[in-house]
C-alpha cells in the first residue's frame, strides 16, 4: 500500500505561479512513475504530467513550457511547478503513483483556482 498526501493547491491571479507537492509513504521502494492528473468541473479527469524513477518526463499539450514536474526520491516527493497559469487551468489536481506490480494509488486531490 501507498499512501499520497497532495498540498500547495490555492486561489492564484491569472499569469501567477504554485508549486503542488505529493508525498508518499508505506511501500515506497515499490514506486515506479508518479504523476500528476486534474479534473475540472464538468470535464473527465486528464493527465497533466508524468515522471519515470530515471527522471524521464512528459507533459500534456496544454501545459507544455508552462508546468515542470521533478520528484526527490530521497524525500518521497513529486512536485508540480506551475507558471504562467491560466483560468482554464482551474481543477482539482491529483497525485498519482504507479508501482512495479503495477497497482495505481491516488491522492485525495488538491485545488488550484485560477480568477481575478
């Protein structure tokens, strides 16, 4: 088991920054990719970004040159770097963890509001 602990979520002005960190404790060793997905209202949940325990990652079109993800491995923790955010970036952001035996664990979630 694993478990996920999202925080960093807030009310931001359009063009502003945040930082999402997810850390995870219990069977640690056996993490392999950790990732960030989001839900809006209204709309399904969506990848946001990925990142391999080698470090290789990947990104949503839509966040593309705006959003960096990176993880410490000493500290458990993945981080999402949001710049330059934009209303429709408004979501629920989740925290989510594949390990080697390839179960999925998921964060309660965290809420990002981007509005003037």
């Amino acid at each position: 088991q694993v478990q996920l602990v999202e925080s960093g979520g807030g009310l931001v002005q359009p063009g502003g920054s945040l930082r999402l960190s997810c850390t995870a404790s219990g069977n640690i060793f056996s993490i392999n990719s950790m990732a960030w997905y989001r839900q809006a209202p209204g709309k399904q949940r969506e990848l946001v970004a990925t990142i391999t325990t080698s470090g290789s990652t990947n990104y949503a079109d839509a966040v593309k040159g705006r959003f960096t993800i990176s993880r410490d491995n000493a500290k458990n923790t993945v981080y999402l770097q949001m710049n330059s955010l934009k209303p429709e970036d408004t979501a629920v952001y989740y925290c989510n963890v594949v390990t080697s035996d390839l179960m999925d664990y998921w964060g309660k979630g965290t809420l990002v509001t981007v509005s003037t």
